[in-house]
C-alpha cells in the first residue's frame, strides 16, 4: 500500500481520472462521424470492403477506393447499432443508445491511450512523475488530436500499445509476436492514407 499511496502514484491516477471527466464532457460532435458510421454500415451490411467510393455520385467511379480505416469504421457501426439495439424504443430513442455507446468508446480509447502512453514514458523516463509530465505535454502541446472521435482515435490508441513493447530497451519475445500484429492492426484502424 505505501507504493500505491507515492506522490507519482496519486498524481497519475488524478490525471487520468480528470482525463476522464474532462472526456465525458465532450460531444460526439463532429460531421464525420456520421460518414464513417454510414462507410461501416456499408460495409456490414455487404460484408465486404467497398471496390470504388459508394456513396458520392461525383466521385470517380474508375478509382480504386483506398482502406486505410476500415477495421475502426465497422467497428463503430457495431457498437452504435448495439447501442441503438440496446436503448430499443422509437427511432429517436435508438440514436440516443447509439451515440453514448460511442461516446462512452471514446472515452474508453482515450484513456488506454493515456494510460499507455503514462505506461512507456514511465518506463523510458524511470520515474512516474515523468510519465504523468509527458502525458500532460502531450495534451498540452497537441489538445484536439483525441477530441474528435474518428478512425484515428483508434489508430492513435493502437500506437500507444506499439509505444509500450518499443519502451524496453530490448523487445521481450512477447514484444516480437505484438509488435509485426498490432502494426497490421494500425493499418486497418486509423492509419494515414499515403496513396
């Protein structure tokens, strides 16, 4: 107990419990949402990976459409149809159910994310303070880059987990299976299109 009750231990868990207060306020505000929960939708409902942009009747129709986050589309069309599915009732009533499912998904990734991070920056830094120091600089320097929830969230969270195996001064044998798969799973979740 005398561990838990540090200096470093009581500041780490105050800051990412005010992480969390502060994410509980935030809407799931921004337009996108709605476009990568109807991408989602799409891809469901047809079980498959778009060939050309489905939607947009000026699009090119000859160009290939490029996946870069189709793995965390799907997946927020799955958590705000299973909310919708778990508020049941009118249809204003499911959109409700819907959308603090996924607020409470961002709130969740935002927190791994910070966690993990306070994780690695304590392990390469040797103290907690330092790990709580780089979480706060990071939120600092950079406010919006979580509070928005978009594909890119979850890539961001899964880069966090990369961060925390590349922490060690040498990789674990654990390491080695994690790193090559959550680098896979990056590039479907969130990643930036190169194309």
């Amino acid at each position: 107990a005398p561990y838990y009750l540090r200096a470093g231990g009581v500041a780490a868990v105050a800051l990412l419990a005010l992480i969390v207060v502060i994410y509980s306020f935030v809407p799931v505000w921004h337009t996108d949402v709605w476009a990568h929960l109807k991408f989602g939708q799409w891809m469901v409902g047809h079980r498959a990976l778009p060939a050309h942009e489905p939607f947009s009747p000026f699009a090119d129709h000859e160009a290939p459409y490029i996946h870069f986050q189709w793995l965390s589309q799907a997946g927020f069309y799955l958590l705000y149809h299973a909310g919708e599915s778990l508020a049941g009732g009118d249809a204003v009533r499911r959109t409700e159910g819907g959308v603090e499912l996924l607020h409470f998904t961002h709130v969740l990734l935002v927190l791994g994310c910070c966690t993990l991070l306070l994780l690695a920056y304590r392990r390469r830094g040797g103290s907690l303070p330092i790990g709580c120091a780089g979480v706060v600089l990071l939120l600092l320097l950079s406010p919006s880059w979580l509070m928005v929830l978009r594909p890119q969230v979850a890539g961001v969270f899964f880069c966090a987990a990369l961060l925390l195996p590349l922490s060690r001064a040498t990789l674990s044998r654990r390491a080695l299976v994690a790193v090559p798969l959550l680098l896979a799973f990056i590039g479907g979740v969130g990643g930036r299109n190169r194309a």
